[in-house]
C-alpha cells in the first residue's frame, strides 16, 4: 500500500461528520393537495440539535411541531403531525429531501395546516435546499445504526418491511398493485447521494377510481394535471368525464390517455410509482429523529405502515423497549399514596404499588405479587397463577399514572379501556414476583384518549405485552 492510499484511508476513518444545517433563509410558495390553501414556506436555517421543526405562523404564539414520530397522528393520503392540537400535514416530500441532503436543523415556518403539494415529488424542495447552501455546524451527526435484522408483517402478512444491518442508508422497495397499469414494480436507493437523480423527481401518484371517492371524502381540493401522475383504470361515462373535467378547470376535450395515463403526462421511469414510493419512505423513516445506517426492505409500503416502523425502531433508539432497572433504594416518583390520590382503583383491584421512573412519553410501575393476592384464591389454589387479564389491567394502571401524573389531586379521574391489540402473554406471574410495568405513548393523547404500548416484565423475561387504547374522564 502506498503512502497517499495510507493517507486517504486515515482520513476516511478519522474524518467525522457534522451536523448541518442551511446557509440563508429560503421561500416557496404553493397549493396544499388537500386543503386547497395556498401557503408560503420559509426554511430557516437553525442551530445544533435542534432538529427539523415545523413553526405555524399563522398561529397565535408560533407552535412549533417537531418532525418526529412521536407527532404522528394521521396517515391518510399523506402524513401529519400534532402537537397539542395544532397540526401540518402532508410533510412527507419536504422532509425526504431534507433527509438526503443531510439537513439535521431547521425550521420550517408554514403560514397553513398544510405543505404545498408543488409538483407532486421532491424536486422543488431539493432545489430550494441548493439555492439556500449547506453549512456544517459544530456538533458530531446522530447516527442509529441497525444492530440485527427485524421482520415486520402489518395487515394479515401482505405488507412486509425487513430492517437489516449496513454501512450506510439504503432502501430497497416492491410494490404490488391489483392493476395492470402499474402492476408489481421494484425500485432500490443504495446511497443517498443518488436520491436527486434517481428518486426526487418522481410524483405521487392517483388511479382514476380513486379520484371521486377522494373528492367525496373532502380530499384533493388542491389536485390538478400538474402535481400527480393519473393512471386511468376504469372508463368513465360522458357525466363522469364532464365532472372530472370541471374538478380540473378543463374543457372535456382536453382530457387525453396516453398509455393509460391521463394528460399525456408521461412517466420518467418505468418504475415512477416505485421510486415514489420510496421517497415517501425516506420522509417517513426521517421521522425518528437521527440518520440511520441501515438496509431497509419495504414490500407494499405505505404511510400508516412507514411510520409505524419508525416509531418502533425510534423506541428502541430510545431505549424505551429496553428492560428497566429497577433500584429498591431509591425513592419512588409516585409512592401508594400519591398514587391513591391520582387512581380511584382500591383493593382488591389496585394492583400497582409504586410508580418509579416517569417521562414525558413513557412510564415504569411496579407490583409485588404475593400469596395474599385475593385472586389466588381461585387462579388456582393448587398452582397460583395471576390472570394475564389483571397483568393487562396494571399495565392499563400504571399507563393512567401518567396521564394523571401533573393534574390536580383534588381532582378525580375515571379510566376506561376502549381496544386492546396484539396482547401477548410470554411467561407466567406467580408468587413472590415483582412485576415491572412500562407504557409508552405511541401518538400524543387527544381529547383524553391514551394509546400506548404496554411491556410487564419479570426479571429479564417479558411476561405480557399489549397495545391498548383507553378514555381518561373526569369523574362525576
């Protein structure tokens, strides 16, 4: 080896990467693809560790919403964040080009609920990123590396995403649609750097039997010829073709298919719809908040089942999937008491006795399990056995503890579950364990209603895991 190769080498390895930010303010302008509302866009440069945010300034006080999972509260035709009830959709196209730009701060101030559609893909947003320039900051890059691969299955196992280790961001995605216009399509990013040639200009996309029920739903209003690719699979009659024309502000007549694409808008690949939809992931997965190393295999992606994914990987980035550490010196956050204050529950159905570690989307509780427990005495008597049912219960407990935690205790609340989803029961409770209990948010709580992820352990050993749902009312 020679010594220049010696040298690039070490600086390669040596080299490390900073956080970045914009270099000026930046302006756009446009339509919202749903709302209709014309908006105006400021990219504002920003400082280290800041993150992407979203500023209202049509809003008394400014809210900012920041660009993270956690935020996600809609995935209808597009995904939107909410934050203490103020809301931006239909980031996605914004937040993948800031993504493979690399941009880790700045603020997007939005004068709407909404980020204007433009032309339907990431090249405006890409362009106004060059126009602002990039400037390096002081602080390292936040990586979350993939460690070992997952498998996720959603919808009775038709849509699947495999999360596997790598060097780098690579996202390789199939899509398989009932229609021989697109049918099944593949598209692969193996390095980010190819996102502006190969990714960012490829437009959202509508079949034509989709296009009225989206109108009927209060959707589209801001839709046009210009900010989405059509695929026409069905035949309209002539009072379908004249109310389509008119939704578009066009005459009949210049209503034209092209190999079943409406307007003669023509594809820039064969695989558009494919590419497209990996640059809605890009966005998506941008959600967690840090750069990822990691190969992601994404079979029928959509918004709902992107931002899952990186809700859960953010979790474990958070180590809010980890198994607590429970210290029996150290003093409790919530002791029996203060919890009797917050809980109306009373024996025999209190089942939490101290609450440990509290954060702002996430809480511990525990349970000592002794002999005495009332239940024993029939679940069984011969070989005791707490009911999985009452597990579920105080992890729905210790889950109200944290709605409840910062509301006044002259005040009284009543919590009622509504749904429970993916409940599992792992292992056995018996005798003599210490159940630990961990809840965290998986969306922020709306208008009382709580959705989290429960986890009880004992030991190292899960013992039930569920997804619940429940309504927190003030009591009469």
């Amino acid at each position: 080896m020679t010594n220049i190769c010696k040298i690039i080498i070490t600086f390669a390895t040596n080299y490390i990467m900073k956080q970045r930010t914009l270099n000026k303010i930046v302006s756009i302008e446009g339509r919202g693809l749903h709302s209709g509302k014309h908006s105006h866009v400021n990219l504002v440069p920003s400082t280290d560790n800041t993150g992407v945010c979203f500023k209202r300034i049509d809003i008394e006080n400014n809210p900012v919403i920041p660009a993270l999972a956690t935020f996600v509260t809609d995935t209808t035709r597009g995904t939107t964040l909410t934050k203490n009830n103020v809301s931006i959709s239909t980031i996605e196209h914004l937040v993948s080009a800031l993504y493979a730009k690399g941009i880790d701060n700045v603020i997007v101030e939005v004068d709407c609920e909404e980020v204007p559609i433009l032309d339907g893909s990431s090249k405006y947003w890409l362009e106004l990123i060059d126009k602002a320039g990039i400037k390096e900051l002081e602080s390292e890059k936040q990586y979350y590396e993939i460690k070992q691969t997952e498998h996720f299955l959603f919808n009775d196992d038709k849509i699947e995403y495999w999360v596997m280790p790598s060097e780098e961001f690579k996202v390789s995605a199939i899509i398989d649609f009932n229609s021989d216009l697109i049918g099944t399509q593949m598209a692969e990013l193996t390095t980010l750097s190819d996102f502006d040639k190969e990714i960012a200009n490829c437009r959202t996309f509508v079949f034509l039997s989709e296009i009225e029920g989206l109108v009927e739903h209060n959707y589209i209003k801001g839709g046009d010829l210009d900010n989405a690719i059509i695929f026409v699979d069905k035949v309209l009659s002539q009072d379908k073709q004249e109310l389509l024309a008119k939704f578009f502000n066009k005459n009949v007549d210049d209503l034209k298919v092209e190999r079943g694409v409406l307007n003669n808008t023509k594809l820039l690949f064969n695989n558009e719809p494919a590419r497209h939809k990996l640059l809605d992931f890009i966005g998506d997965i941008s959600l967690m908040g840090k750069n990822v190393k990691g190969h992601f295999i994404i079979k029928r992606p959509g918004h709902t089942t992107n931002t899952e994914i990186a809700k859960k990987l953010k979790n474990i980035m958070d180590n809010k999937d980890s198994i607590p550490v429970y210290d029996p010196n150290k003093e409790p956050v919530f002791d029996i008491t203060e919890i009797k204050k917050r809980l109306p529950h009373r024996f025999p159905m209190l089942l939490i006795d101290k609450v440990i570690e509290v954060g702002e989307d996430y809480v511990v509780g525990l349970k000592n399990v002794t002999g005495n427990e009332d239940f024993f005495n029939g679940h069984f008597p011969e070989e005791p056995v707490m009911p999985g049912v009452l597990v579920v219960e105080a992890l729905g407990q210790t889950g109200g503890m944290l709605v409840l935690k910062d509301k006044q205790v002259e005040e009284r609340y009543n919590t009622y579950f509504m749904k429970f989803e993916e409940v599992k029961f792992r292992n056995k409770v018996v005798p003599g364990d210490t159940l630990i209990l961990k809840l965290s948010l998986l969306e922020p709580i709306r208008r009382g209603v709580v959705r989290m992820k429960g986890i009880a352990y004992v030991g190292n050993k899960v013992v039930v895991e569920a997804t619940m749902m429940a309504k927190i009312s003030k009591a009469e």
